[in-house]
C-alpha cells in the first residue's frame, strides 16, 4: 500500500499561485498536510497563505531563476523533511505559423521544462535526505495529454510537454533505485486563467477544483500516472494510435479551420 499522504507531509508546489496549483494546495491543507507555495506573484501567495495559515509557506521564485530557486532553498525543510514535490509551474504560448516567431518556440520550453529541471536542483537533494530517515518521497510533474496529438498552433507548448513527460519517465528509472517515486499528471482541459485566454472550443473541461481533487486521489492510491478526465485522453490515446497519414489529414484540417 502506498504511503504517500497517509500521514501529515510536507510538500512543496510551483506555479501554486493559480489555477491547478493554488487548487491543489487547498485541497492538501484541507488534508492536514503543510505546503510550501512557490509563484512569481507574492500578493497572490499571500492570499493563498490566508486561507491556510499555518499550514502554507510562502517562498515567492521564479522557477527559471536559478538564484531566486537558490534564496528559498531552506524553505523547503523548514516544518520537517520534504516528503512531495509538486513541480507544476508552466506556461502556454501558441504559434502563429504565418508570422513564426522561434521566441515562441523557447518561451514554452524554458519554462516548462528548463523551470522543471531547474526546480529539481533543490528539491532532488532534499528528497534524497527524507529517503536516508525512511520516509516516503515523491517528485510530481504535472505535464499535459495535449502532446499525444498534433494539434495546430500548438508546437512550442506540445513538444515542452512531450520533452517534459520524456524528462519525468528518465527520472523514474533513474530514481527508482533511490526509492524516490516519480508521477506524471497529464490533465486535459482544466479551467484556469491561462486557459481563460483560449479562443477555441475546450472539450471535457474540468475546474481547477475537480482536477486538484484527481491529482490528489490519484496520488493517494498510489498512482504514477494521472490522467484525466478520461473521456477526453482515451480519445486522444486512440487517436494518436492511428495511422501517421491518418493523423497528419486529421491534424491539418483542424488546422485550417483554427485559421
């Protein structure tokens, strides 16, 4: 049976200032649990804090800044050993083919997946010592299923979520030996502000709320890979499973009516 939140834990989560994280933090003070939020905007932390108390850290970075991730180093340890690390932190930037900017292209990888691995320069070390005192440890990337179709407009944001799932699962055989388990939460479409600024149809969105409540039952079962909601993945899994051709007509002709 998995220990992971059986107990009160300490957890850390980036990009907790909105959206999936600010909701999942709730949820896992909500649970007895104490977090420790990471964001860019420390008024948005600090209202997040108010409703929390005690039980929430404020430790305002941003993820691609190695110093900022550097100065809040400590805060990682401060109610006791970091048992979770929730590295959510990321960005959504779509492509305009017909004007190529490449600036588009880099500012969805440095901050999906540079931020990501940048965030792990502090948390792997202090995960490695919960493991040394024989308590459970987790690292937790929130990814996305988006990846599993070629969607237009979507390349910089896909190929960081793919690279960032790659990334993930290299971890989990590395780590596996060290007894630090690694999960991958891919959601569909949940309701956030940066999902607000979408100018199509969303199927099958959730609300912040319900996914942090699947993410959080997922983690609790045990579970290394969390996708939802399912009706929308097991159609992108199926989907993905077709012939390339099939796929590149199908991929194309959304395309053109997206333009």
């Amino acid at each position: 049976m998995s220990q992971r939140l059986q107990s009160p834990s300490n957890i850390w989560i980036t990009g907790a200032s909105s959206g999936i994280g600010e909701a999942v933090t709730k949820v896992l003070v909500e649970h007895g649990h104490h977090v420790i939020v990471t964001g860019r905007r420390q008024e948005a932390l600090d209202e997040l804090k108010r409703s929390g108390d005690d039980k929430i850290t404020t430790a305002r970075a941003d993820t691609t800044n190695r110093e900022d991730l550097s100065a809040i180093e400590g805060s990682l340890e401060s109610h006791g050993s970091l048992n979770m690390a929730i590295l959510n932190a990321g960005t959504c930037e779509y492509l305009d083919v017909s004007q190529y900017d490449s600036s588009v292209i880099e500012n969805n990888v440095v901050t999906n997946v540079v931020g990501t691995a940048r965030s792990l320069d502090i948390a792997l070390p202090a995960l490695r010592r919960s493991v040394q005192k024989g308590e459970p440890a987790t690292l937790v990337i929130v990814s996305s299923s988006a990846w599993w179709f070629p969607f237009g407009r979507a390349e910089g944001y896909g190929a960081s979520k793919a690279a960032l799932t790659y990334f993930a699962h290299a971890l989990r055989a590395d780590l596996a030996a060290e007894g630090i388990d690694v999960v991958v939460v891919s959601p569909g479409f949940v309701k956030t502000p940066l999902t607000d600024k979408n100018d199509f149809p969303m199927p099958f969105l959730v609300s912040a709320e319900d996914a942090a409540n699947r993410i959080v039952k997922g983690l609790s079962k045990g579970k290394r890979e969390i996708a939802f909601p399912k009706r929308f993945t097991w159609s992108l899994k199926l989907l993905g499973a077709l012939p390339q051709t099939l796929i590149d007509r199908m991929s194309a002709s959304m395309s053109r009516q997206q333009a």
